[in-house]
C-alpha cells in the first residue's frame, strides 16, 4: 500500500523568507502523481502544485516550487518570498489511479 | 478552475437521526467523487470512492450499512450518514476528478450530533 509521510508536524517561516516543507513516499510503482494541498483555517482543500512522475523537471507555480526526487521518493515543496497568507495546513499527497492518499499535514506558521 | 460544492456546510442534529450531505461538481462532469472525514488536526482519511451509476467502493472499517452513498449524475454525488451517533460528529469533505488526475475539493460540511 502507498504510505505518505511527512515528519515536520509544524514549520515557521518568517515574512519574505523561503521555507522547504519535506514530504517522503512509498510505492512500488513508477506511473504516478503528487500533489501539495493547502488547507486554511476555512478548511478548503486548495491544490497548490502537482507533479506527475514521469516528468523529471520539477514543477513550479509562481512562488511554489517541489524538488521532486524520484529515485528517493521525496517531493519536498519549497514557498519562496513567504507572505502571510500562506498560513496553514500543508497537506502533501499521493495518486496513481483511484483515491488519493494524504500525509498527516505539515502546520505553516508565517512570522510578520 | 474547477469548482465542487458541498451543501449543507454545516449542520447539527440529534442522535438517532439521518443526515444528507451532497456533493456537487459545478462546472465539469466528474466520473468519480470521494468522500473523506477529518478529524480536528489530522489528516484527512479516505472513506469511499463512488463512480457514477455503480455502487460505492468504501474502504476498510467504514461501514457501509451506516455511510450510504449515491453518485446518480456525473455532477452529484450524496452521503447519507444514518441513525447518526455523536462519534460520527466529524468535518467530511468531497473531492471530485475530471479524469485529469487532479482531485477539485469541496469546502466541507461539520457535522455535530447531540
């Protein structure tokens, strides 16, 4: 079974600085996809970045960014130029076909 | 982007009581839904994927006689929590996929049982 883990339970950052969030996975097979998810105080789940596994160029959304290492199945998501909005919950996931399965969440705390 | 809706976002009822929960894709046809349940700061823990037209597939140890779900159109998708109980007092949220891979979020219903 896949298994997600991420193993900072909380991170801090300070306004303008960049922060890496870790996320390691578990799989036994070489199609897939991850993703980021931020979850804010409302509790809406919003998709932060994806990276499908084929691709070995890491993918990037403006000030987000992942190192994605395939052969040591880590997917870390880098926040550069951190703002306070980008308080919250991180989720990092994985789906090959069907569900998704989440990590515990990584709480993102932004120092003014 | 897309959109999913969930409706209603929050309610409360009592103990012994039904409770409907819909999922809705706004502005795509979703082959498959999710439903999920988050308890206060964990994760979010996969419940059942339902495909339209099919019954549902639940995971291990969620019983399907007590989570009824129907996925009747390729746009909604309902979750019928049955003779509620408060331990089924949780946050459950839906996901929906266009078949790009990506799973579009709903923003949630809280439900509390007396």
């Amino acid at each position: 079974a896949q298994t997600v883990t991420q193993s900072q339970p909380e991170m801090s950052v300070q306004e303008a600085e960049t922060v890496t969030l870790s996320c390691t996975y578990d799989t036994s097979e070489s199609d897939y996809y991850l993703f980021w998810y931020k979850q804010p105080p409302s509790r809406q789940m919003i998709l932060v970045i994806r990276q499908e596994a084929y691709k070995q160029q890491n993918a990037t959304e403006n000030r987000f960014s992942v190192n994605f290492q395939k052969a040591a199945k880590s997917f870390s998501l880098k926040i550069s130029d951190s703002q306070l909005g980008d308080a919250a919950m991180y989720f990092c996931a994985y789906r090959r076909w069907g569900d998704m399965r989440f990590g515990a969440g990584t709480r993102l705390t932004v120092k003014p | 982007g897309a959109v999913v809706s969930q409706h209603p976002s929050w309610v409360i009822c009592k103990s012994g009581t039904s409770v409907k929960i819909e999922c809705r894709s706004l502005d795509f046809q979703a082959t498959t839904m999710f439903w999920y349940r988050q308890f206060p700061k964990q994760s979010l823990m996969l419940m059942a994927t339902s495909n339209e037209g099919s019954k549902a597939t639940y995971e291990q140890g969620v019983e399907k006689d007590k989570f009824l779900i129907n996925h009747a159109s390729l746009t909604l998708s309902t979750l019928t929590v049955t003779s509620a109980h408060p331990e089924d007092s949780s946050f459950y949220i839906c996901s929906a996929t266009a078949g790009a891979n990506t799973q579009y979020f709903g923003p949630g219903t809280r439900l509390t049982v007396l």
